[in-house]
C-alpha cells in the first residue's frame, strides 16, 4: 500500500517526464547543430554563419513555445481550480509527446527541420510547461504545509534536476549510436519517447491529486492561526504589493537566467570550446548537478535564515557564476563557472512557496499558472535580445550576455530586499521549520 502510495504522488511522473525531455533537448540541439553546419550568409565566415543559423532557429522555435500557450493554459488552470487538478498535467504531456514524435519524424523521414515550428505551435495548444509545471506545483503545494512548502518543493525540483542528469550523461552517447537504417539520434529519440509514454500512462491512470475541504480553500495560508484578530481587509493591500514585488523578483530573475540559457547552447558549441555530442550531455548534466547542491542549500539554509533571505543567496550565486562564464575559453573553466552558480535554482521554487502562502488552496493553480505566464513575457522580450546581442558580439566578446544576465540578477534581488524591509518582524525573521 505505501508503495501504491508513492506511484499516485505527482514524482514519478516528473521524473519519468524530465528524463524523456533531457534526451529530446540534446537530440534537438544537435540535430540543429547538424542541419544547419552548412548555411552561408553574405558576410559571414562560416563559424559565424553557422552559430546565426543556429541562434535564428531556436530563437523562433522557443518563442513559439513560449507565446502559444498562453490563453490554453489560463483555461487548463481554470479547470484545474474548479476540481479538474489533473488536467493542467495530462494535456501539456499530450503536447510534449507530439513534439517527441515530431522530431522523430524529421530524422527517420528525412522532414525539413522547420516542421518543428508547425510542432511548436500545435503544442502550445496544449498548455506546454506553463500548464504542465503550475499543475505540478499545485498538486505538490496542496499536499504540503505551508511551513513545509519550500521543503516539499525543492524535493519535487531534486527528483526533477537527478533525473535530468541522469538522462543528459547518457543522451551524448545514445545520440552516437546508430544502426544502417537508424541515422544518429534516432535511438535517442525513441527512448525519449518511450519514457514519455510511460509517464503520460502513470498521469492518466495512477496520479491523484489532494482534495481540500471548503473551509480549507477559503483560507489564505498566510494568515496566522488566530486570523480573527486580525482585519483582513487591512492586510489585504500589503499582500497585493508583496505579491507584485514577488512577480517581479521572478520576472528578473527569469529574464536573466532565461537568457544566459538561451545562446549558451550555441556557445559551447563555437570555437574555442567546440564540444562534441559527448561534450554537450555532460555539460548539460552539470547544469542539473545545480538542483542537487540547490536542494542541499535549503535544507541547511531553512534552519538558520528565512525565505527571503534565501531567496537573495540563489541569486548572487548566479549572479557571480554566470558572470564568470562570460570569460570561459576551456572547458574547465565552464565547468568551474558552473560551480559558482550551485545555488542557482533556489529562487524560483522559494517565490512559488511564498506566493502560494498567500493566497486560498482555490486560487493555486491560477496563481501559479500566471507566475509561469509572467515567466512567458519575460521570454518573449529576452529571447529575441539576447540572441540578437550573441550575434552581434561574436566577433569581440561572444560571453558579454553573460555578464549582461548577471547584471539583470543582481536587479532582481532589490524587489527581494524591499519585501524583506515590509514583512513584520514575525515573519522576516521566521524559519522554515516553523518555529
């Protein structure tokens, strides 16, 4: 029974989700890197010619998967507030498991590679990770405490960013292995496909989502046990503001990491790193170690100092690590920039936790839903600036976004700290345990 148990929770299906969709990331950047090796432009040597077909690629493609699903998940979070908690999980999972197929398709069939974005845009229909991601956190915030939220969160991220690793040091070289009819990548991606399938059929007939009482939605989680003391209608305007402090917090954030992200994949395939597909799985592995020593950070953090405070630690973490990457010229160095940002993934997690304190059980996946669509805006702007600096830089400092992202990071940490000047005393000085 208690093993039934787990299999209903939402993590088994995040990670059977996060394994299949480390292995379509690789096998998506370096089908890419492949299909586009010979593109010219007028002007432009061939490096540069290759690393702008590159960038113009997933600059379109991850702008279609941003904006398109906007509107779709606003209704999937709508119904998911009005008990239907697994459909803002089950539908995104339809959604990805086309885009697996889809890229099948194009090596199996030999497709041209734009059929991706007709792919992208019949998967924003689906909600994509906007939905799929708020559904996560509100079946996780729902069977949690709020004392015990960041906690329970940063487990569901853990099992997340392991299962990521995992997937990434073996994706380099399940991309390598081919057969005479099965050109390279193509047992990848019917792994990753495999694996999805088996986490669709676990969200479908095993998952379970907590229900709560009335009583218990109508309730904000912030208010103290002896709400009846207090005059909520006084309280109310305060939360509104640290609500929209903590939106903001997130959008910076977001914008900063979002772009660092967005050309590094294209970076550490120019020269002078020039990884290979070997290469580029154990990068984006160290990537998901960043989840890992995250997790640790909050269990030893959560016993001395408050969320907020948190907060601001996984921000200068990688603030300081991505800054270091602008001058990367080897291998150990990114790896060694890598190590800087080991706090990285705190933030985002930590801002869920506070914001889901403040509002009723009834409005969780709304809320969580627009902090994702928040993070959607944030994409549309930094994905087209970054990719249009990257290119413009690559001739005298390719790594100047980095430092750009960083500058950005160290920006969101005031929205943080003027919350923390707000919050009562009670709570900015309270600890995660509760006490």
């Amino acid at each position: 029974m208690a093993n039934l148990a787990v299999l209903r929770q939402v993590e088994p299906a995040v990670m059977l989700q996060q394994l299949s969709s480390t292995m379509y990331d690789t096998a998506l950047q370096l089908v890419v890197r492949d299909w586009t090796a010979n593109t010219s432009y007028a002007g432009l040597s061939p490096e540069d010619s290759h690393q702008k077909a590159m960038t113009d690629f997933f600059m379109t493609y991850n702008l279609i998967i941003k904006l398109g699903p906007v509107l779709p998940a606003l209704l999937l979070a709508r119904l998911g507030d009005r008990g239907w908690r697994k459909v803002p999980i089950v539908v995104p999972l339809c959604g990805y498991l086309l885009l697996r197929l889809s890229l099948l398709l194009v090596l199996f069939c030999g497709l041209p590679l734009p059929v991706m974005f007709g792919a992208a845009a019949v998967f924003g229909l689906s909600g994509g990770f906007c939905s799929y991601w708020a559904g996560v956190m509100t079946a996780t915030s729902l069977r949690s405490t709020a004392e015990e939220r960041s906690k329970t969160m940063m487990i569901v991220e853990l099992l997340y960013g392991m299962m990521g690793l995992l997937g990434s040091l073996a994706s380099g070289h399940l991309f390598l292995l081919s057969t005479p009819s099965l050109t390279h990548g193509t047992i990848l991606l019917i792994s990753s496909v495999l694996s999805h399938l088996l986490c669709l059929l676990h969200s479908i007939f095993l998952l379970q989502v907590k229900e709560v009482s009335v009583s218990e939605e109508n309730r904000p989680l912030l208010s103290p046990p002896s709400s009846h003391t207090t005059d909520a209608a006084a309280e109310a305007p305060v939360k509104v503001v640290n609500v929209l402090l903590l939106f903001t917090a997130a959008f910076l954030y977001d914008f900063a990491v979002g772009g660092a992200v967005e050309v590094l994949g294209s970076f550490v395939l120019k020269e002078p790193l020039s990884w290979s597909a070997t290469q580029v799985g154990y990068g984006n592995a160290a990537g998901f170690t960043i989840y890992i020593t995250s997790f640790l950070g909050v269990i030893v953090f959560r016993r001395y100092i408050s969320d907020i405070s948190i907060v601001l630690i996984g921000m200068l973490s990688f603030a300081f690590g991505i800054y270091f990457t602008t001058f990367v010229t080897r291998t150990w160095m990114f790896y060694l920039a890598r190590s800087l940002t080991l706090f990285a993934l705190i933030p985002v997690p930590t801002i869920r936790s506070l914001l889901s304190q403040q509002v009723p059980s009834s409005l969780y996946s709304m809320t969580l839903t627009i902090l994702q669509i928040t993070f959607i805006i944030a994409a549309l702007i930094y994905i087209p600036v970054f990719t249009k600096i990257y290119q413009s830089v690559l001739d005298w400092c390719p790594g100047f976004v980095f430092t750009l992202s960083s500058v950005v990071t160290v920006l969101g940490t005031v929205p943080v700290s003027i919350l923390s000047n707000r919050l009562p005393a009670r709570q900015r000085n309270q600890r995660l345990t509760g006490t």
